[in-house]
C-alpha cells in the first residue's frame, strides 16, 4: 500500500546547481498527497496559489505538506487530497543569501570640467553586494512573471542607472578630476545610496559598494603619470609642457623641420621659465616683506630704523611718511623691489608697474 501510494507522491526541492540564481520557482503540474517540501540552508519556501501568496517558510527542514505544510497556508489550510487530485500550486525558493554583482560603465562617461569644454572620458570599474530584502515586492515585481532571476538581470537593472549616478557623484565628491581614486570612497558611498533607492523598488537592498578603479583615455593617462613623476600634479599648463615633451621625444626624426621644431622648443621654454619665474618673484616678494626690519621711505626707497624720526638718507619725516604709506606701499610683481609712488616702472628692473 505503502509503495502504491508514494507513486503519486513528489520531492519539492531546489538543488542549486548555480550560485549566482536569486529565486526559482518550482512548477510542476500540481502537488500530490504525501509530498514533502525540503528547505535547505540559505533558502525560504513561499507557497503561490492562484497568483496569490498562501504561507512563506523560513526554517530550513524536511517537511510533509499536508499535516505540517497545508495547515498554515491561507485558504488552503483545509484541502483535503484526493486518491489522485493534488494542488495545483507554485513554490517559490528564495536564495537568502548576498551576491557580488561586478560592474563596469559600458562607454566612458563625458564628466564637465572647467578645463575641457567636451568634458573628461572617464570609465569606471566595481562592484556592489545585494540580497533579497522584500519577499512581497520582489513576487509582485519580478517573481510573478519569471521562473527564475539571476545576477545578471540584476547587473542589467544596476547599469541602466550607474552612468548617471556615477556623473552626479563624481561631479559632488570628486576633488581633482584627475585623481577620482583618492575620493572613492564618497563617490561610492553616495552612489550606493541611490542604487539602493532604486533596488528596494523590486525588493532587493544594496549592502556596500566599492570602486575599484577609475579609467582615463590612454593619451589622458600618461599625462598623469608623466605629471605624477614630475611632481607638478595640479597646473594644467604643467600638463600641456610635459605633453609637448612627450611630442618630441616621440617624434625625434619626423618630417617636421627644424625651425618648427625649434619654435615649439622655445615656447615650451618660455612657458616652463615664465611659471618659474612666477613662482620665483613670488617667494621673493613674500620675503622682502617678512624680512624687513624698519619702515621703507616713499621718497627714496631707504629702509629707516623703526626708532628713526628721520629718513637717513632723505631726511623726510618719519611720521609723514607713515601716514603716507600705509595701506599704499606697493612691490615689483618681476624682481620684488619696492615701488615709490607715482613711478610707472621698477627703478630696478624696468619692469612695468600695473
């Protein structure tokens, strides 16, 4: 009687021969009496009849459908099986475990700078963790119409939002748009609250996020790194000289003439000398006026002794010429000298007073 009666009988189970399947649903004809229902580690059971969700179960176990199933289903709960009549239901199998879903932008990504109307072609490489979080949302979303939801449908859905949650992050969090990797963390913790947003919309939450690593265009990127081995990370006109270098020493014997070749040397030396020079006067400038001891007279440039009454070398008075210079005193932007009043050019260097 017994082997009789087992012919009619059914195994629900899910033997996950994959790891990267969120849900899948068992949808054999129907359930037959003395089935059983196994839920292993990491798995829920959820009972569908008609559409509609009759029970879920969350405890892993071997269990007989009609004495320890059947009675805490909704509207099944008192079906009575037939000598060969079953239920015509649906068990869901939910996997409870996270998942790593890799990432990656499909095309580089125009980021605005200030620099580069066109905006900088960056790519960007990572990955998220996310897990079933709503059994309810994810039937009524998903569940409903596919037998099963993989990794990758969930990398589908992520993708048609990253790009533009990677431009919004980047633009708010990224300090200096050709070092995004020292900010990756607040791009990426930003960019893992939106996608979570958009996650728990069809029952699923995004656990953490991280960015591995930005990519720039191979022209954009040796830059960089030639900038980083110069150590002038920060100055655009820094990146157009080592550009210019990196012309020449590609191109030593091309059909460029030698004048040409000549006058791209000399500009490129003058704009390298004019930023040295600039920085030079600078400093120059900035320790003339910390070291000087005294007050520096506006008739003949002397520097008078703070105790002095009197210029020593031109005898004006020192209290007249306090009042005169103050707030006024002005310094030479090439060699540093100080600039009497009225002159239109440094008595030192000729250099044009603005």
């Amino acid at each position: 009687m017994g082997l009789f009666s087992n012919q009619f009988s059914d195994i629900i189970e899910w033997n996950e021969s994959r790891n990267d399947v969120l849900f899948w649903k068992w949808r054999n004809s129907e359930i037959k009496k003395n089935s059983r229902l196994i839920i292993r580690p990491g798995q829920d059971a959820i009972f569908l009849y008609n559409g509609r969700v009759e029970g879920i179960f969350t405890e892993e176990g071997n269990y007989e459908i009609e004495t320890e199933i059947l009675p805490f289903l909704s509207t099944l709960k008192g079906f009575k099986f037939g000598f060969k009549s079953g239920i015509k239901a649906e068990v869901l199998f939910i996997n409870t475990k996270e998942f790593l879903v890799k990432w990656g932008t499909k095309s580089p990504i125009n980021i605005p700078t200030p620099n580069m109307p066109g905006g900088m072609p960056i790519r960007a490489f990572g990955s998220f963790n996310v897990k079933i979080s709503d059994h309810m949302v994810l039937i009524d979303k998903i569940a409903g119409i596919k037998n099963q939801f993989t990794v990758d449908d969930v990398k589908q859905r992520a993708l048609a939002t990253l790009d533009q949650l990677l431009m919004k992050w980047i633009v708010r969090e990224g300090k200096d748009m050709f070092n995004l990797q020292a900010n990756s963390f607040e791009i990426a913790k930003g960019i893992k609250t939106d996608l979570d947003m958009e996650m728990i919309k069809i029952g699923l939450t995004v656990t953490t996020l991280n960015i591995e690593n930005f990519s720039y265009p191979e022209s954009v990127q040796k830059i960089i790194d030639k900038n980083a081995a110069y150590g002038m990370v920060g100055n655009v006109g820094h990146y157009q000289n080592v550009a210019m270098v990196e012309s020449m020493e590609k191109n030593p014997n091309n059909s460029m003439s030698y004048v040409a070749q000549a006058a791209i040397g000399i500009q490129m030396g003058m704009n390298i000398a004019k930023e040295m020079k600039s920085n030079i006067n600078n400093n120059e400038s900035n320790n003339l006026q910390g070291n000087v001891k005294g007050i520096v007279c506006t008739n003949c440039g002397e520097v008078i002794n703070k105790e002095a009454k009197f210029c020593p070398n031109c005898g004006s008075k020192v209290k007249e010429i306090e009042a005169k210079s103050k707030g006024k005193q002005k310094f030479c932007t090439e060699c540093g000298a100080v600039i009497k009043e009225g002159c239109k050019f440094c008595s030192e260097c000729g250099n044009k007073v603005n």
